[in-house]
C-alpha cells in the first residue's frame, strides 16, 4: 500500500510508507471537456489497477488564460530498436566474436584507458578468447563518463549521458549484459527552453503512431514556435540535396561549417538562431560558426530515418558503477584483468619501430603481445614516440584537438516546478543542455529538492575561470529559465551545494575537415592499434562512437591473430637459431 500526493503543477509522486525513497510516478492529463483527471498507469493501488483507457501521455502547451496541470509521465517501456537495420548490423558484429575460431593461443593485449573505447575493446577481445589486460590511471572507471561520490553520498558526472535510440553498439551492449533495464527511457519528444519567453518552452513530439521519417515530420510541422512556415520551406528546400544525395552528398559537407553551409543553402538565419546553435552545442560543445555541417547531416540522418532514433533514455545511476561495472565484471569473468591507477608513462619501441612495452609512472613494465592505445586523442598525442612522428597516420593527428566543457551540478534547497523529466536544451548563449538529475534518475530521486546537471558550453574562455564565476554566470541564466523560481541574489531559491567539472580536452573538436585526419584502429605499426571516438566510425565523438570503436579495434585485431601467430613461430626459430 502506498498514499499519493499531488502537486497541483501536474507531478503526481506515489510514495511507498516503508521506503521514502520509492516512488512511482503517476500522469495526469486534461480530457476533452477540460476536466482534470488522474489516470493511474499500471499504477497497484489497494491491490487492484486502475487504468483509464484515454489516458494523454503528451503535455499541453501552456495557456495563459487557464491553469493546468503539466503531465509528468512515468518512465516508458523500451523502444523497438530490435528490427532497425543498424542495431542488427551491430549485433552481428557482436556475435562474430563469439562465432570466430578460438584462439590455440590467447594474445595479451595491453589496452589503456578504461573509458568506454578501452572497456569496450576489452569486453569483445574477451568474447573472442584472448586475454585484456586493461589499465586506467586513475582510480575511477568510465574516462568521460566517469563519477564520483562526494561527502555526503551523492553523485557528480564528468557530462551529462544521454543513451538514444539510434545508438545501436550502445543498446547491444546493454542486452548483452543484461542491463536493459537501467535505461529509463523518456517520452518521444525534444524541449526547447524559449528565450524571448522566460519560462517557456517549445516542444517537437514525435507520434508513436507514424513511421519514420513521418514522426519527425510531423514533429517539426506541429511546431509552430521556433520556425514560420516559409522558414520550414526554405530550411526543407536547404536539405534536398542531403536527401537526394546521400552519404557521398554528406561527406562532402565536411569542409563547410554549419554557417557556411547555410549561407550557400539559402537557409535563414533564424534556423541558425532557433535551432542549429542548440543543436550545435549538444552535439560537441562548440557553435555553428565552428562545427562541420557533415556532423549535423549525420545526426540528422540517424534521429529521422528511424523511428526511435531521437528517442531518448538516461542511466538509472552513475555510470562507473551502473554501465561500467558490469563490463569490467563481464571482463573478469572471462579471463581478462582491469587495473586501476596505473597510468602509462611512455611506450618504449624495439629496434624495428614496434612496441617492446609500456612503461607505468610507477616505473613498471607491462608486456603483451599486442598494445592498444584507448585514451582521448590529445593524451595520446603525448605518449606518441618520437620515432613515430613523421609517419603520416600519426602526423594527421595534430589536426584532432579535445574541445573544452564544464559540467555543473547544483542542488537546491527546494524543488523547481518549471522544469521536466527529460534533458532540456537551454538554448542559453553558455549553457547547452541540462537535466533536473532529481526528476530523470532513479538514484539521484529526491521528492523534495532540485538537483539540476548543465554543460556549460562553449567553455574554451571559462575552462580556466574559478568557480565562483561560473557558478554566478550560470545563475544569471537559470533565473531566465526559471524567472519564477530561482534569482542571482538567491533570494528565492537557495544553493545547498554545487560540484564543477572541468574537462580541459574533451571529445575531438569536430571543426571542418578533420575527417580525413581520423585514423583507422589498424595503425601501420605492426601489434599496435587506436580505440576512441576520433578514431574512424560512423557515430562521430559519442558514446555510441567510442564503443563502436573499441568493436572495430577488437575486430582488426582478431582478423590479425594468424599474422601474429606467424610472428611468433618465426620469432622462436630465430631465437633457437642463435642458440
């Protein structure tokens, strides 16, 4: 048995006697008479369930003249992602480690970094039968999506994770280790805070009942917001070549920023004002006068030409122990070894310019038979020997640089009404997206107080500011955001605390023409491979990007298994040779 309490807002918290900290959400919406009702969604109340068949899962857009109550819906059931073309291309990827012959003798691979790139690389070397040995040179997992756990128990990420639907290596990953069920998965929509309207916002819902790209259609058509109908024209006309054109259309649009591109389509600069630079900022941090519009095509690609594409979940949790943990469980549980704090110093080369070992700051030596280098680009580009330099696969890579970002956490003393169960593009000139982490996430629920995630973008003139800057910097925004709520004196509601993550070098800044800098996980020197999300692959600098790399590395490298078995008799029949 549980009682129900209601904030006449429109968020309904089911909240269980023996526990505080259990709730179950409830909707309620307006029917068409314009009653309120509640409708219990397979909600056990007094041992039975209610279910109102008309039940609204879409929130009404504000009037001014009536008040309402917001629909705060209950997190949804799992996409269908299973049929979509690209999550089957990913699961038989999946499957080819598991199907491949098994090694008659397991290489040791030694990979650094355990972000998502090196765990993924590790977790696919595993399940073809070979050995990783994984190591981190901090104490925490996860690179950039990394956690940790302040004094008083609660959370603070290096970003704010969000798992869509077109992640199709994100998704398999979750099945295949049995985790689906710590994505809580949103209702199908995209919210835009409005500027010129403190308080508001503007929303594209995408119909379940239409197909893609009809859904995304549909979205953009019934909002009437952001765009007039001939900027929707003029923006339409702008993309028929990407539609007429395809892939080879959107690669050729790596030389051209999101500005350029605009410019030479005819498309408005209100297009530009009202969605690109949000669009922008979320997809890497920077604005549309620096992207590559070959980044915005591919995103645009993915969200519209499947149904759920654009479909959005968050991790029940911190990452290192909700997403990250079972990997490494999953690693240990095959043979293979995840070693924390041990940060790689150098790579020491043989005589023929391939790798004799790696050296730890500690001063001790890790050998293998095979090295993969997972960590961000620009750390890379440190350890890189100098031997190495000229070559050209390695010399591209001075064009590839980590784009700066800051993560701000700040918890309330109340909680905010003006705000979602869902991410929320800021549309603010230094804020990009945020999350009220009280409302979206399982672990981090509180029925009482607003615990608000932002990235703090672009950041490239704060990442060296003190806190106290940005703090105040970000405050000045929120109370546009929430006029009613939150003011810079703090008049209104209070700051309890806060947390800053700074990411000097972040994901690759992808500026135009970087794309043919990307290199391959397969380097020219022999044993030596690159995981990461600059390295090349579809989904860009993304979660999605780095696991689908960490996939390929695994792949080449066990495609590459006989030529290491070669190497290694010939090396023994030199050795007995001499002796």
């Amino acid at each position: 048995m549980y009682t129900t309490t209601v904030n006449f807002r429109g968020i309904v918290h089911a909240k269980y006697p023996w526990n505080s900290h259990a709730t179950r959400k409830c909707s309620f919406c307006l029917d068409s008479e314009r009653r309120n009702f509640l409708a219990f969604q397979s909600c056990d109340s007094l041992g039975s369930q209610l279910r109102i068949l008309n039940t609204c899962h879409v929130r009404r857009k504000q009037r001014q003249d009536t008040s309402h109550l917001r629909v705060v819906c209950m997190d949804y059931p799992r996409p269908e992602l299973e049929s979509t073309v690209n999550f089957l291309e990913a699961a038989a990827l999946s499957s080819s480690f598991h199907t491949s012959t098994r090694p008659s003798k397991p290489l040791q691979v030694v990979i650094a970094g355990a972000g998502l790139a090196g765990l993924s690389t590790a977790k696919y070397l595993a399940d073809a039968g070979h050995k990783p040995i994984l190591l981190e040179g901090r104490d925490v997992l996860g690179g950039k999506v990394a956690a940790w756990k302040d004094k008083d128990g609660d959370w603070y990420e290096t970003g704010l994770h969000i798992f869509f639907g077109a992640y199709p290596n994100m998704q398999n990953l979750f099945g295949e280790l049995g985790i689906n069920d710590r994505l809580q998965w949103k209702e199908h929509s995209m919210i835009f805070a409005m500027p010129n309207k403190p308080g508001q916002f503007s929303r594209f819902d995408f119909p379940e009942v239409l197909p893609a790209p009809l859904n995304g259609i549909w979205a953009i058509l019934k909002n009437t917001d952001m765009l007039s109908w001939s900027e929707k024209v003029r923006f339409a006309i702008g993309l028929l070549p990407a539609m007429v054109g395809g892939q080879a259309y959107v690669e050729a649009q790596d030389g051209l920023t999101v500005k350029e591109w605009m410019k030479r389509q005819g498309v408005p600069d209100r297009v530009n004002d009202e969605v690109f630079v949000a669009m922008s900022k979320a997809l890497n941090f920077i604005n549309p006068d620096e992207l590559s519009m070959q980044c915005i095509l591919i995103a645009l690609n993915r969200f519209l030409q499947e149904k759920n594409g654009s479909k959005m979940a968050f991790l029940d949790g911190n990452p290192p122990e909700r997403l990250c943990m079972p990997i490494v469980d999953h690693i240990h549980s095959k043979g293979g070894e995840v070693r924390l704090t041990s940060r790689i110093q150098k790579i020491e080369l043989n005589s023929d310019g391939t790798v004799k070992h790696f050296v730890l700051s500690n001063g001790n030596v890790i050998e293998g038979d095979v090295y993969v280098i997972a960590t961000p680009v620009d750390i890379f580009k440190l350890l890189l020997p100098q031997d190495w330099k000229e070559i050209p696969y390695f010399k591209r890579l001075e064009k590839l640089v980590g784009v700066p970002v800051i993560n701000v956490h700040i918890w309330f003393d109340r909680k905010l009404k003006n705000t979602y169960d869902h991410l929320l593009f800021s549309r603010s000139p230094i804020l990009s997206v945020y999350a009220d982490m009280s409302l979206t996430c399982k672990e981090y629920y509180d029925p009482n107080r607003s615990m608000l995630e932002l990235v703090f973008a672009p950041a490239e003139e704060w990442i060296s500011r003190s806190d106290t800057e940005i703090i105040d910097a970000t405050m000045k925004e929120l109370a546009k955001l929430f006029p009613d709520e939150i003011s810079v004196d703090q008049t209104k509601a209070k700051i309890l605390k806060y947390h800053i993550v700074r990411t000097p070098r972040s994901v690759y800044k992808t500026v135009p023409n970087c794309e043919p800098c990307r290199p391959l996980q397969r380097s020219p020197i022999e044993g030596f491979y690159l995981a990461g999300d600059y390295t090349k692959q579809k989904y860009l600098a993304s979660m999605e990007g780095a696991v689908l790399s960490g996939k390929l590395c695994a792949q080449a490298i066990v495609q590459d298994y006989d030529l290491f078995v070669s190497r290694s008799k010939q090396s023994s029949k030199t050795e007995a040779a001499v002796a």
